[in-house]
C-alpha cells in the first residue's frame, strides 16, 4: 500500500475506535489523572462523582507523580490503535494513558478502611513482571503457585510505598511486554517518580480507601493535559 495512503487508514481506523469510547453509564466515581505533556513526571489528580446534572468534583485537586519518563498510551477500556505513539511498554517507565479499572486494594496491614475488595500484603505476596510467564501482570501468593517467572515486585517491602495501594487493570487480561503492576499507590518523597505508578500522599491514599466504592465502579481517567481536552467532548469526560 501508499505510504500516504497507509498513513491515513490508521488514522481513520485510530480516530473511529477513540470516537466511541466514553464512560460507561454504571461507572460513577472518576479519579482523573493529568499531567502537563507525555514527559512530565509531577501531575493532578480529582476526584468526581456522577449526579443528576453529570459528573460533579469531589473535594480539593491533589499532587501525583507517574513514571520517571511520563505517560504512554496503556492497554485499558480505549480502544487504542497500537499504532498510536507513544505506546507503553513493559519496563519503559511510563505510566499507562487511558481509562481503566481498578482491581484489589492492598496493604501491609490485616484489614483496611474501604469498600474495596482487600489483600493483605505478605512476605510471599507478589506482582509478577515477567511476561513469559502465565502469572505475568498478576498478583499472586508465591507460596501458593508453581514459580514459573524470573522477576517480580515484592508487594511486602521495607519501605512504606506500598504500605496502601490499588491495583490498576492495565494490561487486563495480558498481553507479552505490554505493561505490568500498575499501582496507585504512596510516593517515595514529594516528587519522587515511579517505574510507572501513579504515586501520591499517605493521606491522599487513604481517602481513596475510604472514597471508592466497586458498586459504583469507580475508574482511573489518566493521560496529559492536551489529549484529555481533546477527547474530553467525544468521550463524556467531566471539566477539568
């Protein structure tokens, strides 16, 4: 095919698969997610909540930090053409931009304040980021599987970024080298990046805990500034 030609069926099949993304109607709690552009590290996050009048802002803005290169496109509830840069990639350090769901909250203590569904983190607990292996982008107990993996991020560490998390479904269900254990989860130090999580404050964390609720089936809305004021019309996003 034409070169020119080849250029602009992508676009065409790109633009008409981001045409009909939106929020889906049972979806009622938001964390939107900005950053300045695709290599800023320091961003927002708002909380929204669906009422009669549409999606209405929950308490104050908050700081975040995402992956040590900014964002890429992830692997979420868009259908995003592969051929759309950029793309995340598993170790690239980037967080996922798109839309997606949240999986089990986590946690170094026994029980949590939230409505999520909860695991405790232990010294077994892992997320596995080995993409040759059949647990790859999971959480598993690796004392309760046969270990067919070679890497993996300790979900019980000696420092308190894990101490309160969500798992992001990025990358759900799998596919090799797309991206794996994406987390929301507490920054190292104010402005510190990630591997690839959005990071936040211990008190931030902990009104999510509190704030999301699966029956309302809350999502991470997450991408720059510029894609989200582009797409925000086409995909019923709520005003920054």
């Amino acid at each position: 095919m034409n070169p020119f030609l080849k250029i602009c069926t992508l676009l065409l099949l790109l633009f008409s698969n981001l045409a009909v993304a939106q929020i889906p109607e049972d979806s009622s709690q938001l964390i939107v997610v900005t950053t300045p552009d695709w290599d800023a590290v320091k961003g927002t996050a708002q909380r929204y909540e669906r009422q009669d009048q549409g999606f209405q802002k929950v308490g104050e803005p908050f700081a975040i930090v995402v992956g040590k290169h900014g964002m890429a496109w992830g692997s979420g509830l868009l259908p995003i053409d592969l051929e759309q840069q950029p793309v995340k990639r598993e170790g690239d350090g980037k967080a996922p931009a798109g839309i997606f769901k949240f999986g089990t909250a986590f946690g170094y203590a026994p029980t949590a304040n939230t409505r999520m569904p909860y695991a405790r983190s232990t010294a077994d607990r892992e997320c596995v980021d080995d993409s040759q292996s059949s647990h790859y982008n999971t959480l598993v107990d690796s004392s309760a599987v046969s270990k067919d993996w070679t890497r993996s991020e300790q979900m019980r560490r000696k420092d308190h970024i894990y101490r309160q998390g969500v798992f992001v479904e990025h990358n759900t269900p799998a596919t090799a080298e797309g991206g794996s254990c994406i987390f929301l989860h507490i920054w190292r130090t104010a402005g510190s990046p990630t591997e690839g999580c959005t990071a936040m404050a211990s008190s931030s964390i902990q009104h999510l805990f509190v704030w999301l609720d699966p029956r309302k089936n809350p999502l991470l809305v997450q991408m720059p500034v510029e894609q989200y004021e582009l797409y925000r019309e086409r995909w019923e996003l709520p005003a920054l």
